[in-house]
C-alpha cells in the first residue's frame, strides 16, 4: 500500500472533513483559506453530509446538512 492508498481510505476523509469543519468553527479559518473562501471546507460539509455521524456534527454545531448527499442517494 502506498501513501496515497492510505489517505484515501473513508475513514481518513471522515477525519480530515471532520477536524477541518472544527477548526472553521473555532477559529473561523484554516490554512486552506483563501481571500475568496475555503474549498476545504466546503468539501468537508459536503463529505460530513454523506455519512450518519457527520450529519449528526454537522446538526450539532448548527451547519445545513443536504439530504441528498447521502451515501447510495444521487447527488
């Protein structure tokens, strides 16, 4: 297995989205933003929203959750 296999395992993404729609929230940036926003951290909300605990996190600190993005639905 390569290091690239290993980063895109499910389990590594739910991470990544998960710490940085964390730090968005406690300190309103991360070291991907940039002066016209922040494509992680749409990514983030995005992958949070296809899976049942993320759309949990994602109620719990008060961001929109799409339905639609859940895992086995079109999107």
């Amino acid at each position: 297995m390569t290091g690239t296999d290993e980063g895109d395992r499910p389990a590594d993404r739910f991470e990544s989205a998960r710490n940085t729609v964390l730090q968005h929230r406690k300190d309103g940036t991360c070291f991907h933003c940039q002066d016209h926003g922040c494509t992680q951290h749409a990514w983030a909300i995005e992958e949070l929203a296809r899976h049942p605990g993320g759309r949990k996190l994602l109620r719990q600190l008060g961001l929109p959750t799409d339905e639609s993005t859940q895992e086995g639905q079109p999107r």
